[in-house]
C-alpha cells in the first residue's frame, strides 16, 4: 500500500504536515468529505492500536518498505499485518483526532486541535492546493 502525506519540507529530515484549521472547511465541502467522529491511535513501535468512539479497534503491525519525498507529498510504501488484540497500557504515543474522509476512504483528514493533516491512500492529486 502507499499513502500520500501532503506537507513541506523543513530539510532532509524534517517534514511539516500541520495545516491551518482555517482551511478546513473548504476541503471538507469541496471534496464532499463525510465525519467519521473521533479516533484514538496508540502506537507501541510498529503496533498501531485504533479505536473509534463507536467502540471498534484494531490491531495493525505496520511495516514501513519506502520513504521518499515527491513535492508535496512525502510518500510512504508499507505494508499492513493484523496483530492479536491484547491488554496494553504503556504506550510510544498517543494520537486523539477527529476524521473525514470520501466514501471510498482514500482521501482522509485528520483534525487535532489546533491543525489538521491530509492523507492520500494509493493516489496523488496533481497540483494540489490548499
């Protein structure tokens, strides 16, 4: 799988997806994206816990094949395993967000609470502006 983060790159090893929140309601509306409520994500190194409000949770081994930066995306090749779910409660870190995304779930944004990011899953938009 691939997914296509949007950002801007600091320097060879920094990248900022952080966008302003004042632009997300343009997105929303133009790309007709539904509310999908609240996500919490867990991370425990490669092991992503993700939970809804609803109650569903996943558990997901994520494994990282390629990295690479194509303005303005940086553009990661990974694969995905399920993981036996188990009880956990020391975490690497913790992501709270609500998400949006199209019906197909190919085009996500994430909303903390101050920014919000976009993620492309096996596309790119050519010439994308926020």
């Amino acid at each position: 799988m691939k997914k296509f983060n949007y950002c801007k790159k600091i320097n060879s090893y920094i990248y900022d997806e952080k966008i302003k929140k004042d632009k997300l309601n343009n997105l929303i509306i133009k790309y007709n994206l539904i509310n999908k409520g609240k996500y919490k994500d867990y991370w425990i190194n490669n092991l992503l816990i993700n939970i809804s409000e609803k109650g569903n949770l996943n558990f997901n081994y994520i494994h990282e094949l390629n990295i690479k930066y194509i303005e303005p995306y940086l553009i990661t090749e990974y694969e995905i395993n399920q993981c036996e779910p188990f009880n956990f409660h020391d975490v690497d870190h913790i992501d709270e967000y609500n998400l949006f995304c199209d019906k197909d779930n190919k085009f996500l944004i994430y909303e903390y609470n101050t920014y919000f990011t976009i993620e492309l899953n096996d596309f790119m938009i050519k010439d994308f502006e926020i």
